[in-house]
C-alpha cells in the first residue's frame, strides 16, 4: 500500500510539474516579440487541466484498495498428489522429468522402479514405456525389455518398429524360434513391409532355409527394387555356390538399376576373386575404370587392378640347420 501510495504522489507532483505557468505570472516576453502571441497557450482553461491531471483532482479515487490474499499451503508433494489426482494426463510429465532427474543423477534403478510403478499403474504413455525399455537394456535387463515390448506388440502389432525392437531382443538373448515366429507373424499381417520381410530373410540365411530366405528377397525386389536387395539376392546363391545364379541376380540389378552398376559390379569382381579367378575379377574392375570419370574412384580401381596383377612371392625357404661339430 506505502508503495502504490508513493508511485500515486510521485504521478501527480508529475502532472503538477508538466502544467503550463499561470496568466498571472507570465514570463517577460522576449525582445522583439509580441507578448500577446504567447500569452494564451500560458493559460489555458479550468476545464482542460482537469482534463489532463484527473487524479490531482481526486486522488482519494485513484487509491484502490485490494483484498487480502488467501493462499493455500501447499507443499510439492501435495501439489504432485493433486496433480495425479485431477489431471491424469499431466501425470506422465511429472514422472518423466522426476525419472529424467534420477538418470542425470546416475540413479538408474530408482528411475527404472520409478517408470514401472506408472506402467503397472496403467500408464499409456508410449514414450515413458521406450524410456524404461531403454533402461533395462543399459543395464542388460534383456528379459525385462523383451517382456515391455511382448505387451506393447500384443497391444500394438501393427507397430513394426516395436516388432523389429522385440525381434532385435529375441536375437540378443539368442531365442532364434521366438524372434522367428514373431517375423513370420508380423509379415503375414503386413504383407508389403519390406522391412520386415528382409529381416525375416536374413533370418532364413542365418538358418540356412536357403528357398525361403531367397523367395522372401524376390517379393521385397518386387515391391521395392534397391541395390543392397539384389546383392542380399546374390549372396544368397553364392553361399549355395551358385555362382552363375549369383553374378545373373548382380546383372539383373544392374539393368534395372543403372546408377548402382559401379557398387554392383564390385560385387561381382569380389565373387570371381572370392572363387580363384583374378583375370576376369581384373577385366570387370577394368572396364569399371573405363566408364568412372572420379579422380578418386580412379586411383582406388588402379590399386586394386595392380594389386591383382601382382604375383604372390612365394615364401623364402627355411636356412638348413649346420651339422653339429662343425664350425665354419
């Protein structure tokens, strides 16, 4: 109040300062000049003071007085339990920056505890499920991330990143027969995920179900044909030593791709060099050379060219042991 009080005087001593001089104290006028020409804007009338200087006129109406304030005493904790209460949905926030505070602070297992209480309190909050997946993975909790993430795609199984995520801890744990189950699941619900079905294929690779893992790749390339699919394609027969089979898939790929005929066509220079045959290995990376006009890419041919071209020198002969007694 003393304040307000003290800004209130301090305005009208303002107004009072800023009013023109009165008729009756008027200014000697200066030399040459008209008294009379200055005289009325000096003295200006009643009614227009009062209208620029309201509260010198009534300073008892421009002092408001104000109601007490009646706060409530309020604790954090009673004001997070209030916020739990009434608004649900703020909730999440609240246990997120409480469990990012406990991860700054390197206490992980408080953080972990902290985020499971709100799943078991069925919290839907998705980002807040990932953070404590991630926990448990920081800490090799491989099982308990698999666990989250088995409830999330019961819930959810058109997330393929969640499928790929529990897939991907199926792996880590070494359970081959779960991680493929869930892929062979997953791609008959979602057919044209071309994620999902070249993962499924190396999985098919890895167990050697080479008419799967091969089937799988052509329905990927039939959806969305890319590079690294029709060497996945090649490797595939190369591995069955197919090796025809193998350089036909790269040459495919080369004609319906032709901007990856130089990555392609290593392919095949590796595959003839993998089975013994430099010469025709030299010959592709040759016309490679040829066609690349890459300052650098040129250089890198070249050594690799020369490095094929030169024969490898056979390994010097062991010295003959010196018959025992003599000396030379």
């Amino acid at each position: 109040m003393k304040k307000t009080l003290r800004i209130l005087s301090a305005s009208i001593l303002f107004a009072l300062a800023a009013a023109p001089l009165r008729a009756e104290d008027p200014k000697p006028a200066a030399a040459g000049m008209d008294a009379a020409a200055i005289t009325p804007a000096a003295a200006p009338p009643a009614a227009a003071v009062a209208a620029v200087t309201p509260a010198a006129a009534s300073p008892a109406a421009a002092v408001a007085v104000s109601e007490p304030l009646k706060l409530e005493k309020l604790t954090l904790s009673a004001a997070i339990s209030d916020i739990l209460q009434n608004e649900p949905k703020a909730g999440a926030d609240l246990y997120r920056a409480v469990s990012d505070i406990y991860v700054r602070t390197q206490k992980t297992d408080k953080a972990i505890s902290l985020l499971d209480t709100y799943l078991q309190q069925e919290g839907s909050d998705q980002s807040l499920f990932v953070n404590l997946a991630n926990l448990y993975m920081q800490r090799g909790a491989y099982k308990e991330a698999a666990a989250l993430y088995e409830k999330q795609v019961a819930l959810h199984p058109e997330n393929t990143n969640m499928v790929l995520m529990l897939a991907g801890l199926y792996l880590q744990q070494g359970e081959t027969k779960k991680e493929l189950a869930l892929l062979e699941d997953s791609a008959k619900a979602a057919p044209k995920n071309t994620e999902l079905l070249m993962r499924l294929s190396n999985l098919y690779s890895l167990a050697g179900e080479w008419a799967k893992a091969e089937e799988t790749v052509k329905k990927v390339i039939a959806l969305q044909p890319q590079v690294w699919q029709y060497r996945q394609l090649a490797q595939i027969y190369f591995q069955q030593d197919k090796l025809t089979a193998a350089l036909a898939a790269l040459d495919e790929g080369i004609a319906k791709l032709p901007d990856g005929e130089m990555e392609l066509s290593m392919a095949k220079s590796e595959m003839y060099l993998r089975k013994g045959q430099k010469d025709k290995a030299a010959a592709l990376l040759g016309e490679l050379l040829k066609k690349t006009k890459d300052p650098l890419r040129k250089e890198s041919l070249e050594n690799m060219i020369r490095g094929l071209g030169e024969k490898e020198q056979p390994a010097p002969a062991a010295a003959a042991p010196k018959a025992a007694g003599k000396q030379p």
